[in-house]
C-alpha cells in the first residue's frame, strides 16, 4: 500500500510519515518536496493516499489536485495547510479534497482523520501475504521500522509540561527508547545534513536541533501505532532479550569511557542502537503475521540470524546516523581487525562484558591496551 506525502519542511514530512506508517503494516511512504516530484511518484506509485501541504516551493498543490481529480476522482486526498479561512477550505471542498487540516496540526486529530482515508480493514479478495523471505527482503527495502510500547499518556504529561522541559532533560526521560531515539536522531539528522551537513549522534542534541515541541510531536505520533507494539508473545520475548543486551551494553559502554575521562552520551547511544536490525526483523515478522502469515519458532530464529545484519547495516545509512555513531554500533558485533581507535575498542569490549567473555586471553589483551583494569568489569557468564 502506497502513500505519497508532499511537504517541503523536513521535520513536518518525517511527522507525517510516522504517523502514516502506524495506520496499518505494509505501508509504504513517498515523500516529495515539490509539486514536480509529486506528479512523477504519483504517475509511478499509484498512492492510496496522498498528503500534501497547500503551498510548495514551486507553486500551490492545488495543480497536483486538479490534475489528480481529472483522471481520478477516488483518491483520498487530505490537505495542509497555515491558512484555514473560508474561502480556503471552500476551495478545497470545490477540488474534491476529502479532509483539511490547519497547520500547526494536532497528532492526535491528524491520526483520527486518517483512519477513515486509508481503508486498512481486511479485504476478503486481496491475496494473501507473500513467502515469509520475499516478505523480509521487501521490508528492508523501505521504511524500517522498530517496535515500542510508548504509552500515550505519558507523552502528554510531558508534553503539557512542554514549555517548561530542556532538550536535556527529555533527553534523560526518554534514555533507554531505542525506537524512540533512532526515530529522533534520523529527523534531526535529516534537517541538519540538507542545512549544514553537520551529523548529530546524541539523543539530546536531535533533541534540541528539532526543538522540544516537536520531539513531543514525533513521541506521540508513534504511541499512536499499536502496529509497533509485539503482539506476538514469541516476538515479544525475543525483543525483550535484545533491548536487554542493549541496554547492558550502553550502560557498560558508558561507563568504560567515564571511566577514562571521556565523554559517555554517544556511546550510550550506540549501546542502546545495538540492537536495531534484530528490532527491525521482529517488527517485520509481526507485520507479516498481521497480513495473515504464519511463522514458527524456528522460522523466527532463522529470521533473525539471516536478517539482522542486513537490517541494522540499513537503519544505519536509512537514518542518516553519522559515521563515527555507525562505527561504534558496528563494533559491538565486529571489530575490525587490527583497529586502533579507541571508540570501537571500548564498544567491543562492553559487548564481550556483557557475554562474559573477558577471560579470553585476546579480550585481556584488549583491555589492559585501552587502560581498563579487566578485575573491575568482570561479569558472570550469562545462562544459556
């Protein structure tokens, strides 16, 4: 099912999209910031819904919308738009357009007129879901998304308290959400590559780049998805695991690097990104047992171990993480051979703590070789 979004402000689009993509699985999001671009991915997508806003860089979607409705009268169209005058939202009935909303939206009026627009029920003579691994392959090829369980009115305490909360503070709310956090830092490093180039791979810094009020936003608009949150108990188990070790990886990370005097967010956050292809594979798997599919735990492990790689190494480049952030992930799965910088050594070693591996020899060497006394962080084994 594809949908077409048509807004330039890159924060508002990435809203938009995480909204969109918690109406139901299977949803495929195309973004366009000119009304050009729109009138080629509409020719190319055949959408299921499009959502534009009113005024474009070069010229008004109200083109689009006519040239739309000259072929196709049924396309839900809804529309955004600063102005909501009469004479605007008149013009918008003349044009067909099925809903208008004025901007700055409210997420959760913006989530109750999308349901009615995009028919997600099930359709008896739709056919029925893909082989499990053309499912998977076709996934990784679009929006990746992770599971979470984010609870509404959490959000909205924070977000009466909105005026009063700093980046870092929020920032310090919302430190163990690996969804949430790679969510944020892909919109904040969306806005800032195509502004100044300049990568953010701090949860506080997205934070602050993207501004409290639409963090909140971006918070609330995936508690909305109750397509994120594992219904599937095997899933569920096996998610907890991974958030598990990535947690424990974060915090040992963390600490390891305080530890020699340097500075300990970002390697929290590649802790705590760890473990996002293994998320990905687990959101998939419950999208394709929505669609009708049936999968056994075997399949699941199979999926897990074939995927997970391909997954994380995507969510890595798909949300625009910097570089040095996407080598200190990958360190907790691979160091590279014969690596000398300090920072994915100490990844490296946090993961083998967590594995109760520091025993090895190699693991001794490593340690004493970044300046960690290896007594310190010695763990038991974990169980099988």
């Amino acid at each position: 099912m594809n949908v077409l979004i048509l807004e330039h402000h890159v924060p508002t689009a990435e809203l938009l999209e995480t909204v969109v993509t918690g109406l139901a699985p299977g949803i495929r999001v195309h973004r366009c910031s000119t009304i050009a671009e729109a009138v080629r991915a509409w020719h190319r997508y055949s959408p299921s819904l499009l959502l534009s806003e009113w005024s474009l860089p070069d010229g008004s979607a109200l083109a689009l919308v006519r040239q739309i409705r000259a072929q196709d009268k049924q396309l839900p169209i809804l529309m955004l738009s600063a102005h909501s005058d009469k004479e605007t939202v008149l013009t918008a009935a003349r044009l067909g357009i099925n809903a208008f909303i004025a901007k700055p939206f409210d997420v959760a009026l913006l989530h109750r007129r999308l349901q009615p627009l995009l028919r997600t029920d099930a359709d008896p003579g739709r056919p029925g879901p893909p082989p499990l691994d053309r499912h998977l392959a076709e996934a990784a090829t679009g929006s990746i998304q992770l599971p979470t369980d984010i609870d509404q009115q959490t959000v909205l305490a924070l977000m009466e308290r909105g005026q009063e909360l700093s980046p870092a503070e929020l920032a310090r709310h919302w430190r163990g959400q690996a969804a949430l956090s790679a969510r944020l830092l892909d919109i904040a490093n969306s806005a800032s590559l195509g502004r100044a180039g300049k990568p953010i791979g701090k949860l506080e810094e997205a934070i602050a780049a993207m501004g409290v009020e639409m963090a909140l936003n971006q918070a609330f608009a995936l508690s909305l998805d109750i397509s994120r949150a594992l219904a599937d108990p095997r899933l569920g188990e096996r998610a907890r695991h991974h958030l598990q070790q990535a947690e424990q990886v974060a915090a040992i990370a963390r600490a390891m690097a305080l530890s020699l005097g340097q500075e300990g967010a970002a390697f929290y956050t590649a802790g705590l990104l760890s473990r996002v292809g293994e998320l990905g594979v687990l959101r998939a798997l419950q999208d394709y047992i929505r669609l009708g599919g049936a999968i056994s735990a075997q399949q699941i492990d199979d999926s897990l171990s074939r995927w997970a790689a391909d997954y994380g190494n995507r969510v890595k480049i798909q949300w625009h993480l910097p570089l040095p952030l996407r080598e200190l992930i990958g360190a907790v799965h691979l160091l590279k051979k014969n690596s000398a910088d300090r920072g994915p050594l100490l990844m490296y070693l946090a993961a083998m703590t967590v594995a109760g591996q520091l025993e090895q020899p190699d693991i001794l060497r490593l340690m004493r070789r970044v300046g960690l006394d290896p007594e310190r962080w010695q763990r038991p084994a974990p169980r099988p």
